[in-house]
C-alpha cells in the first residue's frame, strides 16, 4: 500500500526497518513486491518513508518448489521430486506462489530457472528435496543470502542422489580432460578415473587417477 503522507512525520525505510529488527533489504524487497503492509512514501528514487508509529505486519509465508537433475535422461524424476515437495508444501498450508524444474549440473552457474526462482521476490522459502538439488557445491552460500533478506532454504530429505553426483563429477573432469587431450578421448579417461577413486582411498588414489588419465605417466625402468 503506497499513500502520501508528511514527510516531517516519517522516518527513512532503512532506519524503520532496523527499529522493526528486520534487514533493511528485505523491507525494500517488500516495498518493490508490494508486500511492504504498512504505508510508505516515495521520496525520491532512492529515498522511502515510514511512519514511525507503523508497527510491522510479517508478510505471509510463500513457497518457491525447486526441482532439478542433471541430464536429459533424468527428465522423468522431476516429476517424482516435485510430488514430495508439493505434498510437504500442501501440510504447511502455505501458498505456492512458484514451481521450478531444470536439467542442468549442480556445479553451473548459468542456471536459468533457478536464478528466477531466487530472483522472485514473492517467495519468501526455497524448498528442494536434497539440499544438491539447489546446488552441489556451496549451497550453504545461497542459504546465507536468503537469510540476509528474511527468506528461507527448506531441504525436505537428507542426503545426496549419488547417482546425480557421479554424472556431475564425470562431467567436471571430462571438462578437465578435454582441454588436455580434446574431446574424443575425455569421458574414457574421466570415467577411469572415476573407477580409481572408487577403490583407493588416500594419496595413493590421487597418484592413481593421474595415471589412469595420463597426467602421470609410470616411471620407466632403468636400463642395468
């Protein structure tokens, strides 16, 4: 809600919101959302008024489900991800306001549906099924900065799809592998190195992945 009122009698969103101990970035989310619910005056572009005497109404909670695997051969499990979070989403009572499901690696950042996702202010939780669905590294990242604006990460399960783990591996390090050695022989070397990781442990399983994709090659024998 957005009405005129004096200027004399307000304070600046910023400081209003801090006093209400919310973010200041959230309230502004709130304002630029429309789901600011107390009345505010814009003063200039950069400038937000509030009464001070304006006492803080949260905004309801508003759930973003987020979806995702890794391949295109994987496309039929976006649909059993979803039904869980749709189920867990229909127990909270709360409004589902977006629904996501993307085929991409975890370790991408050019992630089309999830940048919108977060991008929308109308959601205030993100729900996954496992916490790798939103992202396989630095998760923990995105969490943060939800929380910097009021909002929320919500992982339903515990646990990661190994299955989805050891395609994105594969892809990373027949990424890695195609720089070296070009394209045709890269997955057959990221695969054996997949296959030498799966059996040592330790620093002798480094040592054998660098051999299995030719990094380093075994040491010659000396002639007597």
């Amino acid at each position: 809600m957005h009405t005129r009122s004096s200027s004399s009698e307000c304070v600046n969103l910023t400081e209003w919101a801090r006093r209400q101990g919310i973010h200041p970035q959230t309230a502004y989310s709130w304002f630029h959302a429309g789901m600011l619910r107390v009345t505010a005056v814009r003063v200039n572009q950069q400038t937000l008024l509030v009464s001070p005497e304006a006492v803080l109404s949260i905004p309801e909670e508003t759930l973003g489900l987020f979806a995702r695997v890794s391949s295109r051969d994987q496309r039929g499990d976006l649909d059993r991800q979803v039904a869980p979070l749709t189920e867990w989403a229909g127990k909270t009572g709360h409004r589902v306001v977006r629904v996501e499901a993307e085929v991409g690696s975890g370790m991408n950042g050019s992630r089309t549906k999830l940048r919108r996702l977060l991008a929308d202010p109308t959601v205030t939780t993100v729900v996954v099924e496992h916490r790798d669905r939103l992202a396989s590294m630095n998760a923990e990242l995105v969490e943060a900065a939800l929380s910097a604006h009021g909002r929320r990460l919500v992982v339903i399960a515990e646990g990661e799809v190994d299955d989805d783990l050891v395609l994105e591996q594969t892809q990373v390090r027949t990424s890695f592998c195609a720089r070296l050695y070009g394209r045709r022989s890269a997955r057959n070397r990221a695969e054996k190195a997949l296959r030498w990781a799966a059996h040592d442990v330790g620093p002798m399983a480094l040592v054998q992945q660098a051999k299995a994709v030719g990094v380093l090659q075994p040491k010659s024998k000396m002639k007597p």
